[in-house]
C-alpha cells in the first residue's frame, strides 16, 4: 500500500511538471518567442535618401544588439517587390505606390505588409539650367531628361507626371521631336547636369539626398516652381502641397531666390506582418531618432507620422502612436526588457495555474488524509458489528486480529499532520476496544 502511495505521488507530480513543461514551450515558440538578431532592410541607390536613412537605423539596431543587413536597390518599387516576395522584413515604400494609394477600400488582409510610420516627404525636384516650367513641364518636350533608374518609384511618378503634359518618349532612344528619357539617378544625375549631358532632372528624395544637397546648393542650377501644384494633388491624392522657403537653403546666397512650390510623396517605412513586436517597436524608436530632426521641407516633430500610410498601419505602431513607448523599454535596455517581457508572460499562465492549484491541493491532501482514517473506521465498525451478533471460531478471530494489527500498524506509519493526532490517536483507542472486545470473546462466556 506505501509503495503505491509512492507511485500515485510520483505519478501526479511527474504529470505536473510534464504539463508545466509544454505549457511553458508553448509560450516560448509561438505567444512569446525571442527576436531575431538580424534583420535585412531594403534601401534605395547607395547615394540615395533611403540608404542614408537606413545607415543610421544600422548603427541604432547595432547598439541594441541587432545586426540590419541594408540592402541597395533601384528604390521604392522594388523594395516593394522584395518585401512582397519576403526577401526582406523591413524596407521604404514610396508614397503613392502601396496598396491604400491605389484601392482606399482594400482591406488590410489583402496584403502582408503593415507601415510602421511615414517617415518623411519626398519633394518632386525638377532641376534644369535655365528652362522655364512653371506653367507645366510639356516644356521638357524635344529636352533630355534624367528620369531615374527603371523600376523605381521616382521612374514611375515621373513619367506619370510628364505623360500628363503630354510629354512622351520612346524608351530611351529620343523621338523625332528629339524628347529623350534618361533612365538613371543619383550623383549621377548631379553629374550629367553639369556636363550639359542633360537638359532636366527629375528627382523625387528627400531633402537629406546627396544628389539634392549638391543641386540645391549649385546657384547656377534652376529649381522649377509649379503653378499647378494643388491640381495636380488633387488629380493624384498621394501627392501633397509643400513650399521650399526663399533663402533657407543659404540665406547669405539667398537661395533659391524665391518660394518653390513642389509637389511631395511620403516614404512609408513598411514591415512584414510576421515581423516580431519588439523589432517593430525598435524601429519605430530609430525613426523617431532619424526623423525627428526638421528639414527644408517639414518642422521638428512632423515625422514619424501615422498619417498618410500607402498600406494599414501595424498595431505595435498604434500602440506606439497612441501611448508611445512600452512601459519596461523605458526604463530597461532593449535585450533586458524583452527578458522581462516574455518572463512576465511566462508567469501569468504559471500563475493562473499554480494559484488555484495551491488552493485546491491542500484540500485534496487533507480529504485523503481523512478517507484513510474513515476507511479504517469502516473496518473497525464491520468488524465490531461481526463481532456483536455472533460467536467467531479461532481461525476467524487470528484473522480478525491480523486485521487489528494491519490497521493499526498502517495508523502508526502512515505521516498525518498534528492537526489530525486527536483523529489518529482516537483510532487507535477504538483498535484496542475492539481488540479488547475480541480477547474477551475468546475467553469465553465469564
């Protein structure tokens, strides 16, 4: 009986532990798992804004223990591509080029990409050297204009915008009005400009661009201002309004000599939705340290922005918009207060487990424990009872006495808390009576 006392105890605790064990795997690999520690963005150009950005996201995520491998491409639309093809987790999409840009009603299932935030506005620079396109670009007719590098987001709204004026080109080989594209961006472009190898530059970047800086900067270059900016936002709604104030590129050059009007996209940083919550909020923290910072375009504060996103916003990034950062990344490191996290996690199943568990046991140990004395109770009562109605013959009484002496010896082994000595040693007063009643049987009628 002891030994399978045993038994039965090593039985329920080994379960226990069996079931605690896939309990707490189960929160590890699929409510709670670690974050990578590598992570690949896709870019732009290797001299463009989007690689500059990416750059310092780099040296942030490195600082919290995180390896971003940043990839060059021909921008916006083929990081699209690699992120929809889950070639990279994270990458910048330019405005008007994602899925609520081109179907406001699309429903967030209709993709696996989330915007973490827009991050900055990204003028539509037209460079020339002295043309006049304030009144359209269909002067850029029978010209030579760089239009950026095929596949990206700049070649695309660019020959958007120049197909509205009418200005068309067939491939790369000029027209016979003598309209030619040139399909290439960057310094490059910075290069060609001053060679006279181009009569116009469409560049769509951010202002940190080097090529911009370098073009802003070089007074003999004319930086069109268009008269049809607010129509043209209102024929493509991710277009927007903005104003390159007069002087604040160099004030004591006063450049540019007077307000630009420009037209502007967003860059959207874009996300996997199977990104890991705490990468999300990581670089939702390095765009706020990237982004933050005012340009000749926007005031302090204006990016990271939920506002304007090409795809739906990621819930980490309405959480972060909304309370800002998570509690414990505010007082903790990144790699600390995901420990504490996925602990807290861990614990809150335990507990719910453990709690009504320490509750329940006790009663369950002290019920058994006195279904022990209540079954030997059951055996003295039967046996007293055999005893009173009838006169037992010598092989019964050895056998009622092996009985006695078996519950008695089980008594006096079996470890009960002080709580329970009145009932055991009650047991035992009833062992000896009836014992007593059995020896006065055997002695015979007195």
């Amino acid at each position: 009986m002891r030994a399978m006392s045993i038994r039965h105890r090593l039985l329920f605790w080994g379960v226990l532990v069996a079931v605690l064990t896939a309990l707490i795997w189960a929160v590890v690999r699929f409510v709670s798992p670690a974050p990578p520690r590598s992570l690949v963005m896709s870019t732009g150009v290797s001299d463009g804004a989007y690689h500059h950005f990416g750059e310092h996201y780099k040296e942030i995520l490195r600082a919290n223990g995180i390896a971003l491998e940043l990839r060059t491409s021909s921008g916006g639309v083929e990081n699209l591509q690699r992120l929809n093809d889950g070639q990279v987790q994270v990458g910048f999409v330019q405005g008007g080029t994602g899925l609520l840009a081109l179907d406001y009603d699309a429903l967030p299932s209709a993709t696996p990409l989330r915007s973490l935030a827009t991050v900055a506005y990204e003028p539509v620079w037209i460079f020339t050297h002295s043309l006049d396109l304030s009144k359209g670009l269909g002067a850029l007719a029978g010209k030579r204009t760089a239009i950026g590098v095929p596949g990206s987001g700049n070649n695309k709204v660019a020959l958007q915008l120049l197909s509205v004026y009418g200005v068309v080109a067939g491939g790369t080989q000029p027209t016979a009005d003598g309209t030619t594209f040139i399909q290439d961006g960057g310094l490059a472009v910075v290069d060609m400009l001053a060679r006279h190898q181009i009569d116009a530059a469409i560049i769509i970047s951010a202002p940190q661009a080097p090529a911009v800086q370098k073009l802003l900067a070089d007074s003999s270059m004319h930086l069109a201002s268009l008269e049809h900016v607010q129509g043209l936002a209102r024929r493509f709604p991710y277009f927007r309004p903005v104003v390159l104030k007069r002087g604040s590129v160099d004030p004591g050059r006063n450049l540019p000599p007077h307000d630009v009007d420009l037209l502007a996209t967003t860059a959207n940083l874009v996300v996997r939705d199977e990104l890991h919550p705490a990468l999300s909020y990581l670089l939702l923290e390095a765009a706020q340290q990237v982004h933050k910072l005012p340009t000749l375009i926007n005031r302090p504060n204006d990016f990271p922005s939920p506002e304007g996103t090409d795809f739906p916003l990621s819930i980490e990034a309405e959480r972060y918009f909304k309370n800002g950062r998570p509690f414990l990344q505010s007082y903790l490191p990144f790699w600390a207060a995901n420990y504490v996290q996925r602990l807290l996690l861990l614990l809150v199943p335990l507990a719910a487990i453990l709690v009504p568990l320490a509750r329940v046991l006790p009663a369950m140990v002290s019920w058994r424990r006195q279904s022990k004395i209540y079954r030997r109770y059951g055996e003295l009562k039967f046996l007293e009872a055999d005893l009173a109605s009838r006169q037992l013959d010598d092989q019964e009484r050895r056998n009622a006495r092996a009985q006695l002496d078996h519950i008695e010896k089980e008594i006096v082994q079996s470890k009960f808390p002080l709580d329970f000595s009145d009932k055991v040693y009650t047991l035992r007063q009833h062992v000896d009576y009836v014992r007593a009643q059995l020896a006065r049987q055997s002695e015979g009628p007195g």
